[in-house]
C-alpha cells in the first residue's frame, strides 16, 4: 500500500474517532462514517467504499429505516461503486432502489436503463433489449435534456434490435442542439444507413457474380483482398487445365488433374462468396453493436457529471 493510500485511511480513521457514530442519529448531520464512504467514492477506492457501505448498512439497519434519503445516498454511491468495477447487476440493483424524491433519481434511471441495454446486448438477448425499451419509454421526464436523451437512448436500443422504424421515430426527436450528444446522435444516423446498406447485400448475388466472373462476389461483400486471390487462383488453375486440354488432350491424366483441381477453386470461389457476405454481414452488426453501447455511454458522463 502507498505511503499516500496509508496517510488517506489514516485521516479518514482519525475522522470516525472525532465524529462517532451517535452524530449519524442527530437530525442534519452525518456522522463519520458517511464522511469516511464519501471520500472513499470521491478517490474512487470502489471496492474500500462497496465493504464500509455493506459494513455500515449493517450496523446502522434500523436508523436507515428511518432516514430514507440517506439510504438511497448510500445506494446510489454502492451503485456507482459497482458500475465503476464492473459489477453490473449489482449496480442495476442498487439504482433501481433509488426512490423518484432523491436527487440522483433521474442519473440513476438513465444509468439503470443503460446497464440492462448493456447486458442484453453483450449477450444478444433480444427480449431483454425489447422489455428495458418498454421501460424506458414508459419513463415520463420533464426536461428538455433528459426528454432527448430517453430518445437517444431508445434509438440505439432499437439499433441493437435492428428495428429501423422504431429507430426512425426516436431519431426524428433528435434536435443537435445538445452538444453532450450532438455527435452520437449523428454516428446513429450513419450506423443506420450502414446496417441496412450491409443487411441489402445477398449471398445469392455474390454466388452468381463469382460465377460470372470469379471472385467478384467476394469484392462485392467488401473482401477486396480475398476476392483477388480468388480471381488469381481460379486464373491460374483454369489457364493450367486450358493449357493441357490443348496440348495433351482431354484423356490425359494432367487434364484430369488440372481440371479437378480447376473445377474445385471455380466451385469454391462461388460457394465463399456467398459465404463470405454472411460473414461479413455478422462482423459489421457486431462491430457497430459495440459501437451504439460505447456511444449509448458517452452522453450520460456529459450530463450527469
């Protein structure tokens, strides 16, 4: 442990011992151990400040029930504790048990939707992704900001359920008048376009292009690389079997052997092709899912600094 760290706890043991724990039952005032857990939060000492909440909540059970709005300060900093280590579900948890009349309420809710939005998306769980929707949708904020941020929110939620109309209707709220999510709002836009423009592109279409001419299937799902050295061994195989054909006849064995090995590049370079837009199809959906999660992100540390 640091020589700072040392210094840091000892100051905060120090304060206990002036403030002691019958301060934390006078009306108004926190005792020391409230101090202590929010300094521990303020230097991000997550998993110090998640043990002295637990270890508080339980000596003092019976007086938090009566001061309600200290308990929900102490949820919020264990759930901000918890999202800051990782700890999803208990972050989830402990926003949710915030009550509407504190005033992180609002930061807690949006934080909550964005937790579950995570969770759902990382684990491709669509019904989840649809019910967090409904919740958040149902949500009735006031302000301007928090009103246009719920349809940001909601826009990327139906991004991740590539349902474009829904997305289309919570887009139309955008207004770029706020700077802290001006920019997500337009990648949304992009995201958009790029999503359907992928989804249009078929394998069928790519199987037949290839056929045509080989490996221009593949630089139609946007395998540049690949679809060239497609064409290169198809040429070569083809230009091989054309040249035996010619000189050796058709019953030679190296017609044979250059026509087997050219008729498997010619029917592979169709197949991969069609293959080739499906896989591309589901690394550019997973690639920009994790893109509409990081940017669902970004607004929240703007406004609720």
């Amino acid at each position: 442990m640091s020589t700072a760290r040392l210094a840091f706890l000892f100051i905060a043991v120090l304060s206990m011992l002036l403030f002691p724990a019958g301060s934390f039952s006078s009306s108004g005032s926190e005792g020391g151990e409230i101090r202590f857990i929010r300094h521990l939060v303020e230097q991000q000492f997550w998993g110090d400040a998640l043990h002295a909440i637990s270890e508080f909540e339980h000596d003092y059970r019976h007086q938090l029930s009566r001061r309600p709005q200290l308990q929900d300060s102490l949820h919020f900093m264990a759930g901000w504790a918890a999202y800051n280590r990782m700890l999803l579900p208990d972050a989830i948890a402990r926003f949710q048990r915030i009550g509407d009349n504190h005033p992180r309420y609002i930061q807690a809710s949006f934080y909550t939707f964005y937790l579950r939005a995570y969770q759902a998306g990382i684990q491709g769980d669509r019904g989840e992704l649809r019910v967090t929707a409904g919740a958040l949708a149902s949500s009735d904020f006031r302000s301007d900001i928090h009103a246009e941020l719920q349809s940001f929110q909601l826009a990327g939620v139906y991004l991740l359920l590539r349902d474009f109309n829904g997305f289309e209707d919570h887009s139309k709220m955008f207004t770029g008048s706020y700077f802290a999510m001006a920019e997500e709002q337009q990648r949304f836009r992009h995201y958009a376009l790029e999503l359907q423009r992928t989804d249009r592109k078929s394998p069928f279409v790519a199987a037949l292009m290839s056929a045509v001419v080989p490996g221009s299937g593949k630089l139609y799902a946007g395998r540049r690389g690949s679809g060239i050295s497609s064409f290169l061994q198809v040429a070569v195989f083809g230009g091989i079997f054309a040249e035996s054909l010619t000189r050796a006849g058709p019953r030679h064995p190296r017609t044979w052997a250059s026509g087997s090995a050219f008729g498997l590049f010619y029917v592979s370079n169709i197949w991969g092709s069609a293959i080739a837009v499906r896989i591309t199809q589901e690394e550019i959906h997973e690639e920009i899912d994790q893109r509409i999660l990081f940017d669902l992100h970004i607004p929240l540390r703007a406004i609720f600094r």
